[in-house]
C-alpha cells in the first residue's frame, strides 16, 4: 500500500473512531439542568466534577496501562471502554438524582484511556504530524457536533436531559465499532519511519523511571503549563452551554460547531504544516512557538472583548483557535518529536499521560475553587479572568521549557543517544 493511502487511511480512521467517542463523553454538557442543586451546589457542576475525576483517575491509571499496552489489544480494548461508558450513561438515566451523579464518573474512567490507544496506531511515523493533526481536530468538532447534536434532541425532539447523553451515544455505537475495526488494520511503521522517528515499543517501569530522570526539570516546567492550559480548554468546554447563555445564545443549538469547525480547520492546517519539517529537533522548538502564539491569540482576543471591539461570536472562536493551537500540541506532536529528537526508547502515550493527569486534576481543582468555595463570579467573569491568567504565565512556562530542552540537546555530556539508541 502506498505510503500516502496508508496516511489517509489511518487518519480518517483515528478521526472518526475519537469522534464516535466523545458521543459518549460531552452531550451532557449540552444541557443546563437548570434549578438542581445537591447540597446547594449547582447539580451540572457535580456532574462535570463526577466525570473529571473519573477522566483524571483514568489518566493516572493510563501512565502505566497504556505505555505497556500490547498491539493486538488495542481495538477491542477501545470498543470496550466505550460500551462500559455507555452502559454507565443507561444507569445515569435509569437512577433518580443526585444518585445518578457516580455515574458520570463511572462513565468518564474508561473513556480517558481510548485517546492514547488511538494515537499508539499513528506515532512514530514520518507523517505523524499530519495523522496526530487530524486526529487532535476530532475533539475539536466532535465537540461541537455531539453538544450541538445533543442540545437539538433536548429542544426539537423533546427527549429529557437525563436521557439526552445516552440517545447521542447510541447513535454513534455501531459506527465506533466499525472505526476501531479498520484502525486495528492500520498497516506498522516501515522501515524508514523507525529510522526517522525512532522505534516505539511498550515501556517498563524501569524505563519510564529513566525517562523522567533525564528529563526531570523539563517535564515539571512544561506539564505545570499544560494543567493551566488543560483547566481553561476544558472549563470552555465543559461550560460552553453557560457561557453561550450568558452570551445570549441560549436557544441556538448550533451554536456549539459554528465555532468549533474554523477553529478544527485553522488547527489543522497550522499543525499540519509540521510534516514539511524533517530535522526532528527544529520542529520540537517550533511546536514551542506554536504553544506560544496560541497563548498570545487568547490574550489578544480577550483583551479586543472587554474593550467591545470584537462580539461574542468572533471572541469565543479566536479564544477557542488560540487554546487550541496551544493545547494541541501536547495531546501527540510534541512528545513526539521530543522522542525522535532524543531518540529515547518509549512512546508517546506514557509522556501525555503523565501531563493530562495533573492536567485534570488541576480541572477539578478549580471547579471546587469556583463552586464549592462559593465564588460569586458569572461563567464569563471566571473565563476572562482565567485566560489572562493562565495565558500569561504559559508563555513564560514555554519559554522556560524551550531554553531547557535547547541546552539539554546540545548539553556535550548528554548520555542519551548512546544509551537508548534504537
């Protein structure tokens, strides 16, 4: 098969096998479940915190489980997850609340892994770039499209919001099966690939105790960026229904993609771009200035809208593009190239885990901070102040992380290469 075809090939199917899953994942958030509370905590806010938690526990566990993962498990391991999350969105409807609430977090534990078993079929190869590029898109508008999807059964076809989650998921059973069925038949990196991007294989614990040892300093700096950046991508995502009925778009359903398609193609094409870039270790310092622009086109943007220079509409779609373009990156291309520049043994799954862990830990720590402790802020409030905060200190923080990484690469001392070339 040509090297093009197999391209295509597996990032349609990591597209659309990531897209099916988040049917499973973010409908909920569509819904407002106005007037619940439990223990005079906003219902919807227990909810989020329930599946967070779960989604943060799972990337804890996923440090270990998916670096070890064999090949031949991977597919059917994904139509599992997928179908445990299911069925706990059955038992959400089924129980009365606030009982219902352990389910969402029952839901969101498996569904945390499904991303680094989807990516283990695209790293290490010459166009990872363009395949990770697509496939980190199918968060971006399946997003839009599920919470779009979900909010049109609430409001035109009348279907409750307790059921709303799991009608969207059904809907997406039978082709996520199909998707991780042709993902599994994604053809392994060639010859040349192992050449160029290094060899990627199952850890032991041995080996990702060495990795972070060498890269100690480095990693502490840039995950610290990455559980600011993961709070507020996911607090816009998580909240968007409140955000937009702040905004005065409560009753525009398709409000949720007509922002998230320019910014899914915009992402695309800018990440993209990075498979014209051969030399690994310059495109590992470009990924650096990628995460930097990202932060200034939120900054910028926010700024524009508290002066009322830009609408809602235009703020929400550039703070959406910047977060991305930031965000991104760390969901497969830049560990990617750290690998292949460092020629390390491992893989991708094992350095992105360890960064959404704390990331999502970090998301559930501040959803206490604004509800549970009580701060009387409006949604909108809360997300500007936070873009100025968390975009301020990222850029530094990356700036940090790229000094770092550039003195360890030309450190004449560095034992790495010898020790764990493939």
């Amino acid at each position: 098969m040509p090297q093009w075809l197999i391209t295509v090939y597996a990032a349609v199917c990591s597209f659309a096998t990531y897209f099916c899953m988040y049917a499973f994942r973010k409908p909920f958030t569509a819904a407002g479940f106005q007037g619940q509370y439990f223990l005079h905590i906003d219902y919807k806010v227990w909810l989020v915190t329930a599946q967070v938690i779960g989604y943060m526990l799972s990337k804890f566990y996923g440090i270990r489980f998916i670096s070890a993962m064999k090949g031949a498990n991977r597919a059917a391991t994904i139509v599992l997850l997928i179908l445990i999350a299911w069925i706990a969105l059955l038992f959400f409807a089924l129980t009365p609340s606030p009982y219902n609430i352990l389910f969402l977090f029952i839901n969101g534990f498996p569904l945390g892994m499904v991303w680094g078993l989807v990516f283990s079929y695209l790293e290490g190869r010459k166009t990872t770039e363009l395949m990770g590029a697509v496939l980190s898109v199918s968060f971006i508008f399946s997003s839009g499209v599920v919470k779009s999807l979900g909010k049109s059964l609430v409001v035109n076809r009348g279907v409750s919001e307790m059921w709303m989650p799991f009608f969207t998921g059904g809907l997406f059973v039978l082709p996520m099966i199909l998707f991780a069925w042709l993902l599994h038949h994604v053809p392994p990196p060639t010859e040349e690939d192992v050449r160029l991007r290094s060899v990627r294989k199952p850890m032991t614990g041995h080996e990702r105790k060495q990795f972070v040892s060498i890269f100690l300093p480095g990693i502490i700096v840039i995950v610290f960026t990455y559980v600011l950046l993961t709070i507020l991508r996911d607090f816009r995502d998580n909240f968007a229904n409140e955000l937009w009925t702040e905004l005065g778009y409560s009753s525009q359903p398709s409000i949720f993609t007509k922002t998230e398609i320019p910014v899914s193609l915009i992402v695309l094409f800018c990440m993209g771009l990075l498979i014209l870039v051969k030399d690994n270790f310059k495109a590992f310092l470009i990924n650096h200035y990628i995460i930097m622009a990202g932060y200034a086109l939120a900054l910028i943007a926010t700024v524009l809208f508290t002066r009322q220079d830009i609408g809602a509409v235009a703020w929400m779609t550039l703070i959406g593009t910047g977060l991305y373009l930031s965000y991104v990156p760390f969901n497969a291309l830049y560990f990617e190239r750290m690998i292949a520049s460092y020629r390390v043994t491992g893989n991708v799954g094992f350095m992105m885990y360890i960064a959404d862990s704390f990331g999502y830990l970090g998301s559930v720590l501040v959803l206490f901070l604004k509800e549970f402790l009580g701060l009387q802020l409006s949604w909108t409030t809360f997300f500007v102040g936070a873009v100025f905060l968390v975009s301020s200190v990222g850029m530094v923080g990356t700036v940090v992380a790229s000094i770092y990484y550039k003195r360890k690469f030309h450190s004449s001392s560095l034992p790495i290469k010898e020790v764990y070339a493939a």
